[in-house]
C-alpha cells in the first residue's frame, strides 16, 4: 500500500519508466502464454515446447535487468534524513523498491493475459477473422493455473533482484566495494575476453558440424542449438569485458599530455566503468547478434524465416537492453550531480561539462561500434559460410 501512494506523487518521467518495465512485462508474459499455447496444441511435442519455454528466458532477463535498473534510479528507493525516524531506513526502503517492480511487472503480466484472452476468442470472440487461432491454440481449453504460474515468474524474479541489488550493506560489503574501485582495471576483462572466444568457437563447431533446431517461438527453426549456446557465452563474455574496455577508454583519453577537458572526461569514465560498462556490454552482445542474425537471413533464408514471436522477442531484448543502458547513464549522471554542481561553482564553463560528455560517448563508440562489428561478422560465418 505505501509502494501504491508513492507512486501517486512521484515525477512522471519515473512513472514512465514504470511503465515502460509494465510494457516489457507484457510482451514476456505474451510470449509465455503463447508458449504455453503451443504446448497445449501440440501435446505430443513436449520438448519442443521446453525449448521454446528456455528461448524465453532471454526477454525475460532482459525484462528483469530493465527493471532492476529503473528501481536503482527510483528516488525513493534513496534514504534521506528524516525518513529513519518514521520507520523508513533502508531496509524498508529495499522492500519498497522490491513491491513496486512487483506491482509493474505483475501489472504487464495482467495486461498480457487480457490480450492473449482477447486474441484466443475467450472474451468477446474471435478478432481478425480467427488469424491468430491456430497460434495461440484458441480450441483448446487455457489450463489458467499454468498461465498464472508462469506470469508469476517475472514479478518474483524482478522484485527479488531489486531486493538484493539495494539491499542495505554491511561494513564488510562496503570494505569490498571501496577495495574494488581502487583497482587499475575492473578484474573481468580477462574472463570477458575468454568466454567471447569460447562462444564464438562453438559456433563455429556446432555452425559446420550441424545438429538439432531450436524450434523458437515463430518459426526460425534452423539454428543449431551449439550456435545458440555459444551466442549465450559471447553475450556473458560481451557483459564481462564491458567494465575493463570502458575502464581502458578512460584511460586512453587521459593519454599523450591530456588537458583539463579530457582529464575530467577519461577520470569520469575510469570512476564509472562498472556502472555503465556491464549494460554497454550486454548492449553490443545483443546489436552483433541482431547484425549476425540479419547476415544469415540475407544470405540463406527466406521471407518465412522469421515469425512474428521471434520478432517479437528480439525486439523485446533490444529494447529492454538498451533502456537499462540509457537508465544506467541516468544512474551515473546523478551519483556525479555533487561533483557537477562543485565545478560549476568555482568557475568551470558549462562548455567544459558538455566536451567532457562528448569526448567520453566518442571514446566509447570508437572502441564499442568496432567490437559489435567483429563480434557480429564472427558469429555469422560459421551461419552463412
């Protein structure tokens, strides 16, 4: 109820992105519901249907590091003087920020389950002459427990990652936090690299050995499930090395007699690389496996390739991935506001902040639009070749 009324008088842009993680929900619990639609249908192709269930965790964890990201920008998930006095210190600030992506989540879930109603026929019949029927398995019976369950995953999943990623910390998380951010360079750089070279050496295996499709909700039924794995590991790796590579960019602009401008721009993107670097990552991880999968349409595949689920998913994982990189860049310009407003006040030109600003997303797109390139013409060749 306390989650409920404050959100009646926050600002609208964090309503927006409330709902926004509302309309992410929905599309995950679409996709769900028609998964499980496909089971229903097609009772004797039980592993088909797991599969596809497995295709949609990816949109869902997009979904979920979405969510996290806005509940980290809530402002009042913040402590603030006075608010331990009345019963809100951080623990109860935590479980505020849990209950209301809750709230989001199971809101877009609710949404999802009225549409796939409403596209199955069950409200006030069939609508666009029955198009959608034999999809959604519109003349078999909906076992409403299994859809409740599974529109139930995203809000537990989502409100139990905010919980722990604002959970209060204890002086020995502090410690380590404090020791982590006096390192040179963030220490994932070396698995990030390891794992990108593992998973683009198993898709080459599994793109030349063949193997088993993995039937995706909407047809593009062609993939190898080893090609999909290894897209899996050069994602984790991508995610990885995002920290160490925007840590190096930092460095790079602060190289060869730097003046104040790139001194302020290279210091910034150093003190912010874990922050930004893991959502930049995954961002690139997600654009090379969207060019590589647009490679291989072109090349091999038809107009048919591609239904309008997996179309769906894509979009959903494209677009959750690159708002929690925008929310992250929100997140980091308010941790710097003191620092912003102390330059300000001893004389810094506004000019100054906006060529630092400038500087730090050309570094990042020097060294980010290459990688996403390669990484994309690398997990194509074993498709197209």
């Amino acid at each position: 109820m306390l989650a409920l009324r404050l959100a009646r008088g926050t600002h609208p842009l964090v309503l927006t992105r409330r709902l926004l993680v509302a309309a992410a929900a929905a599309g995950v619990g679409f996709l769900l519901l028609c998964t499980l639609g496909y089971a229903v249908g097609h009772p004797d192709r039980s592993s088909t249907s797991a599969l596809r269930l497995l295709w949609c965790v990816l949109p869902l964890a997009a979904t979920v590091q979405f969510a996290v990201a806005v509940a980290r920008t809530d402002p009042s998930t913040r402590p603030r003087p006075g608010l331990s006095a009345v019963g809100l210190g951080p623990a109860r600030l935590t479980a505020i920020a849990a209950a209301s992506t809750a709230v989001a989540c199971t809101l877009g879930s609710m949404v999802a389950l009225l549409f796939y109603l409403h596209l199955r026929g069950d409200i006030t019949g069939l609508p666009f002459d029955g198009a959608a029927a034999e999809l959604l398995a519109a003349d078999q019976p909906l076992p409403l427990a299994a859809a409740l369950t599974l529109l139930a995953v995203l809000p537990v999943v989502a409100a139990t990652a905010a919980g722990l990623a604002l959970r209060p910390r204890t002086a020995d998380d502090g410690a380590r936090a404090a020791e982590g951010a006096e390192q040179p360079v963030p220490s994932g750089l070396p698995w990030g690299v390891a794992l990108v070279a593992a998973g683009l050496a198993v898709e080459t295996y599994a793109g030349r050995g063949g193997g088993d499709g993995v039937p995706l909700p909407g047809r593009f039924d062609g993939s190898p499930a080893g090609v999909l794995a290894g897209w899996v590991l050069t994602a984790v790796g991508l995610a990885l090395a995002g920290p160490g590579l925007t840590h190096g960019c930092g460095r790079l602009l602060q190289a060869f007699r730097p003046g104040a401008t790139r001194l302020l721009a290279g210091r910034v993107l150093m003190d912010e690389a874990r922050r930004i670097g893991r959502p930049l990552g995954v961002v690139s991880a997600v654009v090379s496996g969207t060019f590589a999968a647009a490679a291989v349409y072109d090349a091999e595949t038809g107009p048919d390739a591609f239904g309008p689920l997996t179309g769906l998913g894509a979009a959903l994982v494209l677009a959750c991935t690159t708002a929690t990189l925008l929310t992250a860049a929100l997140e980091s310009r308010q941790s710097r506001a003191h620092t912003t407003e102390a330059l300000l006040r001893i004389g810094a030109p506004p000019t100054v902040l906006r060529t630092a600003a400038l500087m730090r997303a050309g570094a990042l797109l020097a060294v980010f639009l290459p990688l996403t390139w390669i990484v994309a013409r690398l997990a194509a060749l074993p498709l197209i070749g």
